[in-house]
C-alpha cells in the first residue's frame, strides 16, 4: 500500500522535517513528549479558530469522522466530493502512499476545481505552513483533485485563551506558487521519514531548532546530553 509500513498524517510530516529525531520520538516514544501549559493553550486556540473559519460559511459539510474512523473519513469524502453540489467540504480526508491529510476548507472554485485552505492562529504565514499545505496538495493531487489555489488563512492578531470571546478577523494569504513548487518533492521526503521510521532513535543533538518551534521532547534530548556531559 505504502512506501512504508507506518501510516503519516501531516504533522507527523512536518515533525519530520522539523527534526527525523522528534518524528521517531512522536511514533516510538510518544510518552516522552511534555507539553507545557502554553503550548496546550495555543493548541486549544487552533481548534477555536478553525471553527470560526467554518462558522464563517453560511453552509458546508463538515467530515464528522475522527482520526480513528479514516477509511471512514475518506469514504464521507469522496461522497461529498461527487455530490457537485457547490458547496464547502471541512475535514475532507485522503490518503497517498500511507500519508494522511485533512484539509481544513475545500471551497469549490465553481470551474470544477478546488480552493485548498489552512487555516491558522497566526499573524504570518510561517515556511513550515507552506511546507504543510504542499504535503496536503501532495496527497489532494495524487486523488485526482484539481486544486485551483492553495490559500493560507491567518489572523490579523492571534487568538489567546484570555480572548476567547475576541472578535477574530482573517486574512488570505495566497501561497499557491511557493506550495506547488515544494509539491514534487513531497514523496522523496516521505520516504526518508519512513526510513528513519524503521531504524533506531537518530542521533540528533538538541539546538537552536528545538525552539523553532517548541519541540515537546526537549527534556527527553537535553537529558541525554547532560548526561554525556556528566556533573560539572
Ligand atoms: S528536542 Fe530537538 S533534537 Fe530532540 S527531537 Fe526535538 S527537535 Fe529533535
């Protein structure tokens, strides 16, 4: 079926460009991972600004099915997908070579092709969120899914738990050639994320990337290197 034996959402993609070492870590020893109170909050922000950027359609259909009813997923998906009955899909879920996407917004471009849209609680639009919507692209287009624009949509100001109730106002940000150029190289990096997975922990040094961004096995790598480097 695959590349490799391992089934790859996304962000399993985007940890391995990250770091091989935190995406072997996310797979084998996922207990290891500490996330802080900050982190969990901006995660839960995510989510709320996700379902604003839905609310903002009059109409849509939303895939219901969770991350572990995929085949479910997918199958809700392609039923939408024929349905042709112009509107928005939220959570559409595909499958390419093992690699697992859910795309936050499908809007139909009403040519027959589709507007794929992430939408995230950020000012700007970060290289690793290109990366990420051409991983998606990647797997849209393996489905014989005419993609129309790729479309980031941020925020003017960042969502915090403390303004939950706040007023959020989006922006697009139309990153269709910088995505499509980085597509072609999607499935090399796929293989290399399934080898890595089926070897022993990378011998990464922790460094300056493990903040950019936050990586949740920190205390996990700088152990190892405090240890190497013994008491002082
Ligand atoms: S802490 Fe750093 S070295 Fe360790 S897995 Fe995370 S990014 Fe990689």
């Amino acid at each position: 079926m695959s590349l490799h034996q391992q089934r790859l959402s996304k962000s399993k993609v985007a940890a391995f460009e990250h770091c091989p070492r935190r995406l072997w870590l996310q797979v084998h020893r996922r207990e290891l991972g500490q996330f802080d109170e900050q982190t969990l909050a901006l995660f839960q922000c995510g989510h709320a600004v996700g379902e604003m950027a839905r609310r903002r359609y009059r109409r849509g259909h939303l895939v219901t099915e969770t991350h572990l009813e995929i085949p479910a997923a997918i199958s809700r998906t392609r039923e939408l997908l024929a349905a042709t009955d112009g509107l928005p899909i939220f959570e559409a879920a595909f499958e390419r070579q093992g690699v697992i996407v859910r795309a936050d917004i499908l809007e139909p471009d009403h040519w027959g092709g589709w507007r794929l849209i992430e939408v995230k609680n950020s000012r700007n639009v970060k290289a690793y969120q290109i990366r990420d919507v051409a991983t998606q692209a990647w797997v849209l287009q393996g489905n014989r899914i005419c993609i129309s624009a790729i479309v980031v949509r941020h925020v003017e100001r960042p969502l915090r738990l403390n303004s939950r109730n706040a007023t959020v106002r989006f922006l697009d940000a139309d990153v269709t050639p910088n995505a499509q150029r980085l597509v072609p190289g999607r499935e090399t990096i796929v293989m290399a994320a399934g080898v890595v997975l089926q070897g022993v922990e990378p011998a990464i040094r922790p460094g300056p990337h493990c903040v950019r961004p936050n990586c949740e096995f920190r205390h996990h790598c700088y152990q190892d290197v405090e240890a190497a480097i013994g008491p002082e």
